[in-house]
C-alpha cells in the first residue's frame, strides 16, 4: 500500500489503498498536472455522513456530484454505477478519494465490498476510452488529505 504515486502514472490502475502518512508533496504537484488534463477529483471523508448512511452509496455519490442522487434504498449501487458510467462520456478522468477508509472496512466492511464492485463493473466505460479512473482508499489518517482536497474544492477547477 502507497500514496498517490498512481497519478503520475500511464497505465490505470484503478484501486488503491493508500497508507502513506505523507502525502503532502506528491498531492501538490500530481493533482494539479491531473487536473490540467481534464481528470476530475471527489473527495469524500468516510465521517461526514458515512456512518449515519444506510448506504454510503449516497453520501458518496453526493460528493462525486452524481446526478440522481439520493438513491433509494432498493439497490442504490447499481444506480451508482450507472451515474458513474455517464460521468466517463463527461470528463477526460476520474480520481475518487474515499478518505477514512480504515474506519469504513471496520465498520461496513459489506459497504466497502459493494462500492468496490459497483466501481469495477463500471471501469470498462473509462478504460475503453483510454480515460485515467481511479478509486482511492486513504487508509491511515492524515491531516493533510482532508486540509488538501478542501482548499482544492475552493479553489479553481479546470
């Protein structure tokens, strides 16, 4: 388990579990070339809405901007998956960062094996089109991945 070395990277490889404390200078930089090519981050910290959810397919989804969220609680992570699918024909990349996810595999381990598979059936639309698509698992609490994601959704998106 790494960082986020996985940005600067051609080949997607589309889970990760990152466990690195440090994140600090490679978020710097490779978020922002990302960027510059059209990939679109969602950040999303496990503790805000995600252990009150029946599903985190929702608060994730809201996160990502997904366009028919909330779901209803009859299958939610397949119309996930569809509205993932839409955002591959949207964007040039997608980098999905699950912050807290160490909690998450403790608490709702089924929660983290259903997303999994909903990004996974998905994948294809992005690989097919030679687009970066990314899941991220932050693994280990690190106080610069929230702080860093925060600033960058303040601030000016390409």
């Amino acid at each position: 388990m790494r960082g986020y070395e996985f940005l600067d990277q051609p080949v997607t490889r589309c889970i990760h579990f990152a466990r690195s404390p440090d994140s600090r200078s490679f978020l710097e930089s490779e978020v922002g070339n990302a960027r510059k090519k059209g990939v679109r981050f969602a950040y999303w910290n496990y503790i805000n809405g995600g252990r009150e959810a029946r599903s985190i397919a929702n608060p994730l989804a809201r996160a990502i901007g997904l366009e028919h969220v909330p779901y209803g609680n009859d299958r939610p992570w397949v119309q996930f998956l569809d509205d993932l699918i839409t955002l591959a024909y949207l964007y040039d990349g997608l980098v999905i960062v699950i912050d807290r996810a160490d909690l998450l595999a403790r608490e709702k381990c089924d929660e983290i094996f259903s997303c999994l598979e909903a990004f996974l059936i998905q994948f294809h639309h992005w690989y097919d089109q030679k687009k970066p698509c990314h899941l991220c698992f932050q693994m280990v609490e690190d106080d610069y991945v929230p702080s860093f994601f925060s600033r960058e959704a303040s601030g000016p998106r390409v």
